[in-house]
C-alpha cells in the first residue's frame, strides 16, 4: 500500500479541505524531503570511497551477510558457517538477519557478484530514510499537522541513539519499525478492528527477522504495556471489564502472529542461545545498565568529550552515551508533556519506565525484571531500554509543536506563561552550569583540558538555546510568516543535529570500503591473502589475531578459529580459554600472554598465525621457533606452525571421561598428545563396549569440598561457568588441607591433574600427599605462576605411579609463601591409551559447509575424529547407514569405524530450522488467506451498499 493512501487513511480521519490531491501531494514532497536530507547526512559514505561506517558493521555485519549471500547465490542455505569459530550454526544467529526481507532484496541485487560493503552502508542508510516516514506515520495518527509531523520524523532519523549506532546494524534495522508498530497497535485499539493487531503482529515479526532480538523484546514489552493502559482506560471510563476484551485478543494475535512470522529465525536461535555463552551471563552483565550521568548528552553531547576532533576525557562506550536530539526538540518535549491528554500520558509513562529500566542495577526494576522476566533477564547491556524511551521522546517532540501549532484562545495564555517559565528555567540551568565550571576552573591541573572541551561546548549551546526558544516564540506568536518560521526552524534543527551527529567516530571512519575487506584484499593489500591462499592444502585452519579481522574470514573463506560474536558457542570458548585469553564474544585478548606451545594449537588444525606489531609489542613473545616458522613479515606476520595436524585422524582407541569439567581439565594439562588421545564423553555401545574403549573412572574433587583447611575461604567463580573454590591458600610453608577420597580399584598409572591460579609473579610449590591403611604416596608439584589472579586458570598433571585401592585422604601442603586458589582436583589411570600414533589414509572426496563427504580404510576398528565442531543437526553415514556421531575432545565429532573401507558422509540437516521454516510457512499462508478473505468481504459490503 503507497505511503500516500496509508495516510489518507490514517485514524486521524482529519479534514483536507484541499482535497485529497493535495495531501498526496504533500505527503510525497514531505517523503523525499526526508530522503534528500538522509542522503545529504550520509553522503560522504554514498558518493566517495573515502569513508565508511565503522567497527561492527565491517567486523561482524558485513562478513556475515557476506557469506550468507554467497550460499544463497550457489544455491545453497545458509545454515553451516565453517570459516569462523572452527565451523559455527549461522542459521541460529539473529543478529546476521539471513530471514530479514531487505536483506534478501540486497541479496538478490548483488546475485552475479560478491556482496560489496557499499550494498550493506546503502541497506542501512535505507533504514534510516524509513525511520522518518514510520515516525511520520505515526505522529499524524495524532492529529499532528504536517509540519509537527515532519518535526518528529526528523529527530527520530537523525536522534542520537540511533546515530550512534550506526555500527550495530540489526539495532538500527530493528529500532526504524518501531514507530510503524504502534501505529497500527494505536489503530487495532482506537477503531477495534483485528487486521490492524494482525498487522502489527506481522511488523512485529519482520522486526524479530531484522537481527536485534534485544530491541524487538523491549518493543513486544512497550506494545503489550500499551494495550494494558488502553484497557485500564476503558475499565475506568466504563466502569465495566467488557470492553477492555478485545485488547487482550489484540496483545495475544500481536504475539502469536509475530512469533509464527519469525519461527524462522526463533527456534534454530533458542537452539544455539541454549548452548552458547549467553547462558554463562552472570548476574552483573545481565543487570548492568548505563549511568544516570550519561543523560546529560541529552544538553552537553560533547561533555564527555571525543566529537568534533576533540580529546575524550572520560572513557566511555560511544553508542550507549550519545543520546542528544536537539536543543529545539528537547524544549518541543517538554511543551509537549505539559499539553498531554490523559490518553496520551502513556508515553511519559514509557519513557520514564524505560529510561530507569536502562539504567539498570542503579535502580530496583533491574532486579524484578532479572526475577521475574525468563527472557529479559538473558540480555545484556540494558541501556537498549532507550531505544524505547528514544523513541517515545521524539514523540513528545511532535506533541510539543501540535500545542504550539494549536494556539487556541482559552489555552494562549497557559502556554505563554509555561514557554516562559521553561525558558527561565533554562537560563538559571545554563547559568549554574557555567558557575560550577569556573569553579572547577579553580582546582587541578588536570581538569582544565575537559573544562575547555564543556566550556565551549555550553557556549554552542546557548547559542543553540537562543536560536530555538527565540523561533518557536516567534511561531508560537505568529510575529513573521509561518512558511518563513518553518523554514527557519528546520535549518537550525538540522544544523544542530547535524553538528553532533554528522561525520562523527561512530558513524564515518576513514576507511576506504573497496579496499580495507574484500575477498582478495585486507587494508588494500592482496599479498598477505595470497600467501595463504597459495598453500594447496586446504585442509586447515589459521588464527588471526590482527584487529577487525575477527570475522573477516568469512569474506576471503580461509577458516579462522576465532570470530566475533556474543553468541558464540560455550565449549568452544573454554576450550579457546585454555589457550589464549578469549573474550566471550570470541576476540583475543591482546593485553595478555599466549600460550602458543599447547597442543591445542595443532588439534584445532591450526597451520597458519596472522599477527601484526602492535599485537606483539602488548602480548609480548612471539610464538617460538622451530614449531613455528615466520614466512611473511611486514606490518603483518604470518607464523606456519609445523605442528599441525590435519583436521581428520583415525584413532584406535579412546578414553571415556563421563564429565565436560573433566575433559576440559585433562585437554589444558601439559600431559594431553592431540595425536595419541582421543577423549570421549561417552561409549556408543550399552552395556558392554568394545576393548578398544577405557572407560576411566577419575576421582574427581572439587576444591571447595575440603575436610580441614589451616587457612583460606571459599570464593564464588568470577564468570557463570564456575562454581565454587577455595580462594587464597597458601601463605605459609605449614599451610595445609585435606580431602576425603574413594578409589573403585588400583590405578597401574595414576595421572594427578590440578586446576588452579597463583597470584602474579610468584610460583608455588606443593607437596601431595596420599594416605590409606596399608599404603602412602607423596609427591612434589611445582607450580608455575598465572598472569591473573582471578580469571587465568591452569590446569597442571603429574604422574603419581601405581596407586592402591586403599587410599582414603589427600593431603596438600604448601611449600613457601605463595598463595593460590584451588579449583578442582583429578585423578584418572592412564595405562590403557595407545602407546604411539596411529595414522590411517583418509580422503577427503568433498567439503561443503553444510556436508563433508570422506573415504577411509583402517585396518583395525577405532574412531574417526573430525575436528569439527559438535552440534546438535549434524548427522553422519557410514556406508549410506546411519551412524551415532560423538562428542569428542569437549566440542569435536567422531564416529565409530569398523576395519575395512568405507564412505562416510556428514549432513548438517537443524530440525529446529526446518521447524521453523515450516511455521512461517504456515503463518504467511494463514495470512495470505485472512487478508484475502477480508477483501472479498469489503467489496462484497461496498457493493452492497451501493446497490
């Protein structure tokens, strides 16, 4: 339906004395204002190549939609990525938008070509021309005239909070339907017609489909909030609970429709948020909310420093403090809750919930919302609460000039007499502003550079104030022409709005978008790509640590065991942890240490490290020689690692460790040989497994769980993954503690493991001693100092030798003063695993990424290993035969082999997706249907009644 006739239509029902050609008229003229002006905004990134949109949207955006395009046009879906992560399920992403409709229009574009990072700016500078025409909509439905209207729609494109955000792309994707959703939610209720929630619900959806679950969540609450008032309303109005019913119907077909168009989407992302790090998100991430302080960008955008070139003095994250609309829009707000209905007032309400809700754990609805919300309180960074409160605040903009543009008699004088105690009030704010500044002036050395930046920054804003308060004043008054004022007023809008939102870091980098990522290019060079690309054995993986590479892999397709995403799956980030210093959204963390010697290295197929000097100049060593050679060095550097192993081996034997806890200890322990040791979680034969299966029995202790202790406490693990352990132990040579044990039978070759941290720079020294009525062992384990007291945990093994059954109690002595923290202990007998390697010819006949199809002929019965990743959907056949595919070393596959030859295959089929697939089908259909039919039923009642 034209924007044209939706207004026409819209529940205003006001007068158009110039007839409808006029106000189609008007409204196209109105609508390509805001796309010239949303083009003049960003031209800099349309019409050069000198400047793109920054950090999240090249990083993580980009390569993904990159990739997702690239299946699509070779024909094939996108469910599997195997280029980041060590092979990830971007089917269950929401963040990509594989579903979102724009993105598939983008797609099919761009079909005979690789998707260039130019398509993805435009798909995203489209979004904020339609913000303005949604927001347009919206405020009209409030009998707004066209010029408030127009107000409104400009401070909702250009506000801050979306600005700023720029990078997040599915956040901006996701905030521009906003106003378009209650629209039609204001509709369902003011004329109880169902289509219209039927309606909302299906915008609600494409919303979900558009990648930032987090805001569709906060604009499903702020709906259902709505629909609440209104019937509280009608309750009180009509002092009866019947005609509040139909908007319950409404609220329920607003989230069943939104949920049955996004099933796509939704259930292959419960899937993998189930298995992801997200369910790691500790309590303080998921009540963490922004500062109260930051509002005051809402006067000073600048306070804090960093735009317009000048220094940050305060360190702060740009899209979640850069709030301003305007000085004008934010004086049209406040005029616009004075005049408020009672009916109305819904949107002062929702701006005050949603903006305390933002600030988190700094006010108590963070912790009802934790308690009693089992979906919200999975999300973090709640300051994306503003993202309602933003958008009820451009709303009250377009409130404020209704008032103004009213100028009824009986309500002249309350406005002038308000106007003017507003902007006395400003006044006396800018003036106490200016007082404390100059009283700050008086004190340290160290203050004056911020107090020049919020000096100058108060001196544009009085400029700004007085240009504002003096136009409206004069509308308000009608002194000069209206069409002159109007003018007048738009200009200073955009001039302000423009000075601290246009061409700032977090919307224009200098960068040019052809060069700095491409598939044959990174920052403009092909030779670091062409090196690695020359290698003709691509079965294996590198490493990049060099910045804004993280998920670049997907565009230039060489597999990368990193990535960035906040979903990331959960094993595999511990197994990552072991080795280097991971981030939970999966970049390496540059200011720490690696450890470049772990055997985890080569299990992960990892051939080829991409660093560069700055990483080196923070982590400090580079990886060591002869395991690692240097073949291209310049700015870049590329270490092969000659280590490798190829990412399919055969094993003729495995180890069974019934617990993740225990596998992931024995895979950090210097004793683990990727190459003789093959850890399974469980047996694929009940209840006699073949000889080829030790199936250990560890004794496994947790270091909290002690007898006696001469000193230390208990402490809660700094991240959800850990329980409890016992914190700082050690400080003297006499320190002890004991635990109780039980063997179920002689261990012939004991191996000890130990997780721990020792605190920086200080090694520690233990005596273990093991006692039973008719045997003792002692040992003496040195261990090595962490490079973080509180989170860089290491898991250390010993051999002990034969043990007896008969050894009851533990004992571990301190040897000097160096205090650690014990986390858990384990013992587990080693006499059973292959002695030496075993290497079997296995072909690969095919690699796609979402199937692997191999050949292989082992000679004894054992287990394939695939380092690839364990997850739920992927299905193997041996022979054309089904085949149980197991979980192996924490988060790879293998499957059971018979000796001889044989075909195997690997399918990625996601029952959740398909599930998925099939209810969106069902609901478009249903859809298709409802709508259909409605028309045929008000033609048939137009007939009728002309008849």
């Amino acid at each position: 339906m034209p924007w044209s006739r939706l207004l026409d239509k819209n529940l205003v029902r006001m007068p158009c004395p110039t007839g409808r050609y006029e106000l189609r008229k008007k409204t196209f003229f109105i609508i390509t204002f805001l796309f010239l002006v949303n083009t003049l905004f960003y031209w800099k990134i349309l019409f050069t190549n000198k400047y793109a949109f920054p950090w999240d949207i090249q990083t993580q955006h980009h390569p993904y939609l990159s990739f997702v395009h690239e299946q699509l046009r070779h024909g094939r879906l996108p469910l599997w990525d195997p280029y980041v992560f060590s092979g990830f399920p971007i089917v269950g992403d929401p963040q990509v938008g594989t579903f979102y409709p724009v993105n598939l229009i983008m797609f099919l574009l761009h079909l005979g070509t690789p998707l260039p990072y130019k398509a993805v700016e435009c798909q995203l500078i489209f979004h904020y021309f339609l913000a303005g025409v949604f927001m347009y909509i919206l405020a009209k439905s409030f009998k707004v005239d066209d010029f408030g209207a127009l107000l409104a729609a400009l401070v909702y494109m250009f506000s801050g909070y979306l600005t700023a955000h720029a990078q997040h792309m599915g956040t901006v994707n996701a905030a521009i339907w906003m106003p378009l959703i209650f629209y039609l939610a204001r509709r369902s209720v003011i004329q109880d017609a169902v289509r219209y929630a039927v309606l909302t619900g299906l915008v609600l959806g494409l919303q979900i489909l558009a990648g930032h679950v987090q805001t569709s969540a906060y604009t499903l609450l702020a709906v259902l909030l709505f629909y609440l008032w209104e019937s509280a309303l009608r309750i009180l109005e009509s002092k009866r609970w019947q005609p509040a019913k139909p908007l319950f119907l409404y609220a329920g077909l607003v989230v069943t429709i939104a949920l049955g168009v996004s099933a796509i989407q939704i259930l292959p992302t419960r899937q993998l948020g189930n298995l992801s790090v997200r369910t790691l998100l500790p309590y303080e991430e998921a009540t963490g909310g922004g500062w109260p302080i930051h509002l005051i960008t809402l006067l000073l955008p600048n306070f804090f420093g960093g735009l317009k070139n000048k220094p940050m003095w305060l360190s702060r994250e740009w899209t979640e403090t850069h709030l301003y609309l305007g000085i004008m829009p934010l004086l049209l707000a406040v005029v616009g809750i004075k005049f408020l209905t009672k009916r109305d007032y819904f949107w002062v309400v929702c701006l005050v919930t949603f903006t305390l809700l933002s600030f988190g754990d700094f006010t108590a609805l963070a912790d009802v919302v934790y308690y009693l919300a089992p979906v919200l309180n999975l999300l973090r960074r709640l300051v994306n609460y503003l993202s309602v409160a933003n958008l009820c605040l451009c709303l009250l903009v377009a409130f404020g000039m209704k008032a103004l543009a009213d100028n009824r008699v009986e309500d002249r004088e309350r406005l002038d007499s308000f106007f003017s105690k507003l902007i006395n009030f400003m006044m006396l704010l800018l003036f106490g502003i200016l007082i404390s500044y100059l009283f700050l002036a008086a004190g340290k050395e160290e203050n004056r550079i911020p107090l020049v930046i919020r000096t100058s920054e108060l001196i544009v804003l009085a400029i700004f104030f007085a240009g504002s308060a003096g136009l409206l004043i004069l509308y308000q008054r009608r002194v000069l022409p209206l069409p002159l004022i109007k003018v007048l007023i738009i200009l200073v809008l955009l001039v302000d709005i423009f000075t601290y939102s246009h061409n700032q870091p977090f919307n224009t980098a200098p960068s040019n978008p052809k060069t700095a990522l491409t598939p044959d290019r990174i920052e403009g060079s092909p030779v670091l790509l062409d090196l690695i690309k020359k290698d003709h054995d691509r079965n294996f993986r590198t490493a990049w640590f060099s910045g804004g590479m993280e998920n670049g892999s997907n565009v230039f397709k060489i597999p990368n065991i990193y990535g960035y995403n906040p979903m990331q799956l959960k094993d595999y980030w511990r197994l990552l942890s072991q080795f280097s210093h991971t981030l939970n959204a999966g970049i390496p963390e540059w200011d720490r240490p690696f450890n470049f010697n772990s055997p985890l290295w080569d299990l992960l197929a990892v051939k080829y490290l991409v660093t560069n000097d700055v990483f080196h100049e923070k982590t400090g060593p580079e990886p060591p020689p002869p395991r690692y050679e240097l073949v291209y060095n310049n700015w870049y550097r590329i270490y092969k690692n000659n280590h490798c192993l190829p990412p399919f081996g055969f094993y003729p034997r495995a180890l069974i460790l019934p617990k993740d806890e225990e596998i992931l200890q024995f895979l950090s322990s210097p004793l683990f040989d990727p190459r003789r040791v093959l850890l399974l979680k469980k047996s694929p034969y009940e209840p006699e497994p073949p000889a080829i299966i030790h199936l250990s029995r560890p004794v496994a202790i947790e270091g909290e769980h002690y007898k006696a202790i001469s000193r230390g406490s208990v402490a809660k693990g700094s991240n959800a993954s850990m329980g409890e352990y016992l914190a700082y132990w050690g400080n003297k040579a006499e320190d002890f503690v004991t635990y109780e044990m039980s063997l179920d039978q002689d261990l012939p070759e004991a191996i000890f493991f130990l997780r721990y941290t020792s605190a920086n720079q200080t090694s520690a020294g233990l005596k273990i001693k093991m006692v039973g009525p008719a045997s003792s062992v002692e040992r003496v384990l040195q261990l090595a100092p962490t490079q973080d007291w509180d989170t860089d945990w290491k898991t250390v093994s010993l051999s002990l030798g034969p043990l007896k059954q008969d050894l009851k109690s533990l004992r571990l002595e301190s040897l000097g003063y160096a205090p650690i923290n014990i986390d858990k202990f384990m013992i587990l007998d080693n006499s059973l695993l292959s002695a030496e390697p075993r290497s079997e010819a296995i072909t690969v006949t095919d690699y796609q990424p979402n199937s692997i199809s191999l050949e292989a002929a082992p000679d004894t019965d054992g287990f394939l290993f695939l380092s690839e990743i364990y997850y739920p959907g992927w299905r193997a056949y041996v022979d054309g035969k089904p085949q149980p595919i197991l979980k192996a070393n924490l988060v790879f596959r293998a499957i059971y082999l018979e000796k001889g030859p044989h075909k195997i295959q690997f399918r990625f089929y996601p029952t959740p997706f398909y599930v998925g697939a099939l209810v969106t089908a069902l609901t478009g259909l249903l859809l298709i249907v409802y709508f259909t039919g409605a028309r045929a039923s008000a033609q048939t009642r137009s007939s009728e009644r002309q008849s």
